[in-house]
C-alpha cells in the first residue's frame, strides 16, 4: 500500500491553477500527483483528466504502469472500468483519466478537458504545452526532473496563476534505506547531488552529449544495421543492447534490452532472436564474452585502455545521432548523463557512473570506428569487419 509522505502532503498544499513541480531522483513526485488525480477524480462527477508525456512508450513505462500499479494496491482498480484500448479509465463518479502522447497532433488540439497532468514536462516543446493548456479548464500539473533550464522557467514559473514547488528524495519517507545511502553516496557529484539530490536546477554545460535528434518514430527502410552494442548488468545494474544503424551519413540507436537480473543465456537468446551483426560487448567481462559466443553470438570485446572512455565519447559526440522514440531508458540517459564536478562545483573532464548504461553499449559499440575517418568510409570498413566475423 502507497503511504502517505511529505511529498504527498505538499503536493495536496498546491492551490493555483499551473502546479510546477521539479524534484529530484525518488522524490515521488509522479506517484504523488497520479495519487492527487485518482483522489479527484473518485470526488468529481463526469470530469475528464489528461495525462501526457513525449510519447506512448513512454507513458506506457512510466505514468500508465505507475497509474495502474496505485489503483491495485488500493484495491480501487476495475478490470471493466479500464479501456485497453483508448488508454482511459472510468470511475464510478463516471470522471474519466485518460493517457496520450504529446506526438498525437489530433489528442493535443482536441478536446478540451479539466485536469491536466504533463508528466516529465521538459520533454515536451513550449507549443506543444501551450496548445494543451487554452483546452484546460481548471488545473494543469506538471513534473520533472530539472537537469536544465527549459520553456516552464522562462514563461510559466513567475505568473501569478502558477505554484511551484521542489521535492527531493528525504520527502518521500516510503523510499527504501539502500536507494536513500545509493543517493547520499554521491554527494561529492556537485552537479549530479544539485539535480537529483537537491531537485535544484541543474548547470546546463554539465551534459555530456547534445543535440541528438530524438524524434525518429520508425526506423527508414534504408537503415543498415551495423552492429549492436552491449553493456552487462545484472542485480544492481541492468544488461543494455542497443542497435546501431547507418542511415545518410550518421547513426541511428534503437534500445533493444534494458533490464536487470538477465543470465548470459537469457542475453544469448534475446541476441539470436534479433537480426544477425556483430556485437561489441565490455571487455570487463571475458568469461560472459566467452559464454555468449558459445550460444553462437557473433561477439568481440571492445578495445579498453589509458583514455578509451573519453575518447570513445568525443567519437559518439562528433557523430550525427537520432534516436527511435521508443528507446525509452536510452532517452533517459542521454539527457541526465553528466559530467562529474569538483569539491568547488567545476565540471571535471570525467563522466558520471550512473545513467551509463546505453550509453557504455553505444560507446562499445562504435568503438571499433577510426575516429578520423568520415561516415562514408566508417559504414564501409564496418561492413567489412562484419563480414570477416559473419557465422
């Protein structure tokens, strides 16, 4: 059962119309407002609430699971009530929750509603989130995590109409005492510790990559499939592959697995079911690399040494990147992956060890690149090495 916290009680404090609500990692800020909407909706007759985010698969890991994990553990959840298809639920007050993505022009221009909740807020452009709130009749909740400065400081936060308030994990009291030390491990990460320790706004110049177009909805049917890039992970971290496609003169990633407590024969499998390329995978860990080409994985460990970790970043920044909308954890981590910062908060040519996972296998998996060639002849010799380890 979901227990009262801090955050929750801040949260039912809010009075004014546009409720901004930054906050740290395990802040509970999204529980916290999902718990505020089912609330309102079981005490309001025939309203409608809108729950948005950048895009579906994304709802779907994050507002939706969490929506649906809430109502069960209150016992309030109706099998009959929930519209698998529309995404809506129904209370018996007949209010109605419904979830959609910011990338449906038809959703965000149509109807208006009462209630608005923008989950993850700074994913979303200033258009978009204009264009939902003239269609809002009464409040509008928005969250997120304040990694940079975005449209809701500038334009929104010093209105009138417009609450604003900053969660951290120490007012979510239901967090478990291992994430709270996890957290508090990390204070010496100035910029990290501000972010998601703290839940202050966040120096902008502390982002490790930029500029990544991540609007891509479907992979083009030009898009070769080069390699993919693994990362292991298991009880503490999760095991991420990520699929690595050339297309006109730069790469597309697509996030293939990012999950933990996953053995080499469950990798293995997930591997053989994909289409076949070779896999880039950590050198850390031999015995796995081993393990999985027995399982018939075309596999080779990715060249470590003296600088290797900031070189293979300056080689991913210098390439032209998109990235599939459902590439959800790889998203994540692109935009909260940090520079590491001194005892005085200057930024340290080091890089966080957190939100890494992708993005290690990324790095892995370009890694067998010169990084001075241009993207013609990268394809070509990659095609190449393909070949020379194709089974």
């Amino acid at each position: 059962m979901f227990q009262e916290t801090t955050a929750t009680r801040k949260i039912l404090d809010l009075r004014k119309r546009i409720r901004g609500v930054a906050g740290g990692t395990s802040a509970s800020k999204t529980i916290s407002i999902l718990l505020w909407l089912i609330d309102y909706s079981q005490c309001h007759n025939n309203e409608l609430i809108s729950v948005v985010s950048e895009s579906f698969p994304h709802l779907k890991r994050g507002a939706i699971r969490d929506f649906l994990m809430i109502m069960e553990e209150h016992n309030y959840f109706v099998d009959a009530n929930w519209n698998k298809t529309d995404f809506t639920y129904t209370f018996e007050t007949s209010s109605k929750i419904e979830f959609f993505s910011a990338d449906q022009p038809g959703k965000v221009r149509g109807p208006r509603r009462d209630v608005l909740f923008i989950n993850e807020a700074n994913n979303i452009s200033y258009e978009t989130y204009t264009q939902l709130e003239v269609r809002t009749k009464k409040i509008i909740w928005l969250d997120w995590n304040p990694v940079s400065e975005f449209w809701f400081y500038d334009e929104v936060k010093n209105k009138d109409n417009v609450d604003f308030l900053i969660l951290t994990y120490k007012d979510n009291e239901a967090l478990d005492p291992e994430i709270v030390a996890t957290i508090e491990s990390r204070r010496n990460n100035l910029n990290w510790w501000r972010v998601y320790g703290e839940g202050l706004l966040g120096v902008s110049e502390g982002r490790i990559y930029t500029n990544w177009k991540e609007d891509i909805e479907e992979l083009p049917q030009e898009a070769r499939l080069e390699r993919y890039g693994l990362d292991f992970g298991y009880s503490n971290d999760p095991t991420a592959i990520v699929a690595i496609y050339y297309y006109n003169g730069g790469f597309i990633l697509d996030e293939i697995t990012y999950q933990k407590g996953l053995s080499n024969k469950q990798i293995a499998d997930v591997l053989n079911n994909l289409p076949k390329a070779l896999v880039m995978a950590d050198s850390a860990e031999p015995k796995s690399i081993d393990e999985l080409s027995s399982y018939g994985i075309n596999i080779l460990p990715a060249t470590k040494g003296q600088g290797s970790v900031l070189q293979g970043i300056q080689f991913v920044q210098d390439q032209r990147i998109s990235v599939t909308k459902r590439s959800i954890d790889l998203l994540k981590e692109y935009r909260n992956y940090l520079w590491q910062t001194d005892k005085d908060g200057r930024i340290i040519n080091e890089p966080s060890p957190i939100w890494n996972h992708c993005l290690d296998a990324i790095r892995y998996g370009l890694s067998g690149f010169k990084e001075k060639e241009d993207t013609s002849n990268i394809a070509f010799k990659n095609r190449s090495m393909q070949n020379k380890w194709q089974i």
